[in-house]
C-alpha cells in the first residue's frame, strides 16, 4: 500500500521565506515525484525477494495541487489551477506507466481521495464536495482513460471515505481534513483515534490511511492508522504557525494475508 498526498505541485516555497529550509517549484516537484516513483519501485523489489507481491494498493489521497484556495496563492503559484491538475494528471499517467511495465504486479488499485485544496468553492461542500472538486474531476478522467486496462484498476469515491478490502481486512482511504486538531497535548494522535472511534460507527474498519497534515505516521499495529506526509515539505504557513520541519517523504506498507501489516517504510523524495 503506497501512499501519494499533499503534492502541491504548482505552488512557490521561495527559501527566504523559510529560513533557507527549504524551495519548491514545478521543476523540483516533478524531480521529486520522480523519485517518488523511483524509490518505491527499490522498495517492491527488496521487499519481493522474501514474499510473493503481486497487488499494489496506491492511495492517491488529494492536494496533489495548491490551487487558489488562499488569496496569495493566486499572486505565487506558478501555475494556474487548470495547468496544475494538468500537470499533476502528466505526473500520475508517467508513473503508472513506469510501475505497470517494472513493478511486476499483477494488480494496481488506485483508491481516491480529494483534498480540500482541490475545491473550486469558498467553503467546503459535504454532500456536492466531489461535483466541485478539481481532483475529483481528474480522478474520473484518468479512471475512464484506464477503462477495461489488463492491470490497473480505479476505485474513485464521490464521499469522504473510500473503503477497499484487502484479505480479509477493510481498509478505510480518506483526506484527512474530516479530523480537527486543536494542537492539544499528544499531538495528532489523539484526534486521529477520536476520528476513527466515530468513523467505525458507520463502518469498521481495520486500518486508515489518510495525510493533509504534511506528518508521516507510521502503521501503528496499536491504533490501526498511518499518516502520509508530503511532496512540498516545510513552506512559509508551516513556518507561521510552528510546525516542526519534516523532509519531504511519502509512505510504503507491506500488509502480509497471514501476518497483517509487517513493514512501514518512508519514501524518500529529495536527494
């Protein structure tokens, strides 16, 4: 199960602006993705010289692009949001090719999330979030690109959640903005399983995979979720409001049909 989250692809981290911590452009975003799709390739394959693999999971969990959802991202980005979602739409077609002809797979489920950058309105929409969502838009788009493919195969859900089952466990994908961190003693943690105590309510689930926070979690056996973390990595509103610096990276897992899950592992993006 792989996890691809809080890309931001068009938006501009100039160094001054963090400290010197960090710089963020569209050329840096592709090198990095490309490295994303590079490393957890490294990582199938040492993980496939002990255990049959033949399914990859991919998590495609939303703002993938900033768009315009703050006024100074109209005046920064580099790109507009119609050419962010196009580029990041080059991105996904470009990587899926690559783990389609060298990951040796005979399945790639592509499980979908829209993020609460992706949307073309003021607020946040509940029951019309994904009729007003451009990532919701290129989620459909590129499900029906791969209409009736031999091995990859979308799942794309119009609701907050997107539920998979795996073996014999329910997998439960979502953004993660549904959570509300008041910045309390614990961290995310807390919030995370207060969500996920409620959200079993409705449906249980064995596990969660979510980002938005820019934080990698690693599976916890314990509370049963994992955190993606980011594409960007620190930019200036991080640097505004406190949050710790954290190098770009992305989440792997391994989930195991007799074992459950055995490996959590971050992959590395910058060089």
């Amino acid at each position: 199960i792989i996890q691809a989250s809080d890309w931001h692809l068009e938006e501009r981290v100039d160094p001054p602006t963090v400290n010197w911590l960090n710089e963020y452009n569209p050329d840096i975003a592709e090198a990095r993705a490309k490295r994303y799709f590079q490393n957890s390739l490294k990582l199938i394959r040492k993980e496939r010289q002990d255990v049959h693999l033949k399914t990859l999971v991919w998590h495609l969990g939303g703002d993938l692009i900033s768009n315009y959802l703050h006024a100074e991202l109209e005046e920064s980005n580099y790109l507009s949001p119609t050419e962010a979602i196009r580029f990041a739409k080059r991105i996904i077609l470009g990587g899926l090719k690559m783990w389609k002809e060298n990951a040796d797979v005979d399945r790639i489920v592509v499980v979908t999330s829209y993020g609460n950058h992706g949307r073309t309105t003021h607020k946040p929409r509940f029951s019309t979030g994904h009729k007003n969502n451009l990532e919701a838009m290129m989620y459909h788009d590129l499900a029906m690109f791969f209409e009736g493919d031999d091995v990859v195969e979308f799942q794309v859900a119009d609701g907050y959640f997107n539920y998979l089952e795996v073996f014999d466990k329910t997998m439960r994908f979502h953004h993660g903005d549904a959570m509300k961190y008041g910045g309390g003693v614990g961290g995310l943690t807390i919030p995370v399983i207060k969500f996920i105590h409620r959200s079993n309510q409705q449906r249980k689930a064995d596990a969660d995979f979510f980002g938005h926070w820019h934080q990698l979690m690693p599976y916890s056996r314990v509370h049963g979720f994992a955190g993606n973390g980011s594409l960007i990595g620190l930019n200036a509103y991080a640097l505004r409001i406190g949050a710790s610096p954290e190098p770009p990276m992305q989440s792997f897992h391994l989930l195991d049909s007799k074992r459950g899950f055995t490996i959590s592992a971050p992959i590395v993006v910058t060089e």
